[in-house]
C-alpha cells in the first residue's frame, strides 16, 4: 500500500533532484523510495545473492558482447587509472 508522504527540502535540491529523475525516466517518489529502502534493509535479512534496488534498477540496461573478458577489461581500467 502506499502512503503519501510531505517532505520539506531545499527548493534548489528538489529541482536538482526532478533533474536526474528525469534523465533516468524514473519518478522522484521512486528515488526516494529505493534510497529508504536502501538505508533500512535489515543486514541480517540480506544474503550474498541479494541485490540492492539500485541494482536491480540497472539489471538488462547493459548487454556485454559474447566474447567480453571482463577481468581483462577491468585491468586494463584499472592500469590506465592507477599507472
């Protein structure tokens, strides 16, 4: 069931805010409703396999090629950032 909720935040923030919702074509409502959920999750309710919602938000957004050596790739960032 969901409940409306009254907030009081800096209008500058908010605005800011509706912007990245935006550019994610998610609503500002489900932002904030991922992050509580985030910041209250239980740590003994959580398993290894267990994603976050912000995780679940980006599941399928990315499709790697088949031959996509993703221990290669990371190095070779990782290299090019800390070399």
């Amino acid at each position: 069931m969901n409940t409306k909720l009254t907030l009081t935040i800096e209008q500058s923030v908010i605005e800011k805010a509706k912007k990245y919702a935006k550019k994610r074509e998610r609503s500002l409502s489900d932002l904030i409703e991922n992050y509580l959920k985030t910041l209250t999750n239980d740590e003994e309710s959580k398993t290894e396999n267990e994603l976050s919602p912000t995780i679940k938000s980006l599941k399928g957004s990315f499709k790697a090629p088949k031959d996509f050596d993703y221990k290669k790739e990371l190095t070779d960032r990782l290299s090019e950032k800390y070399l």
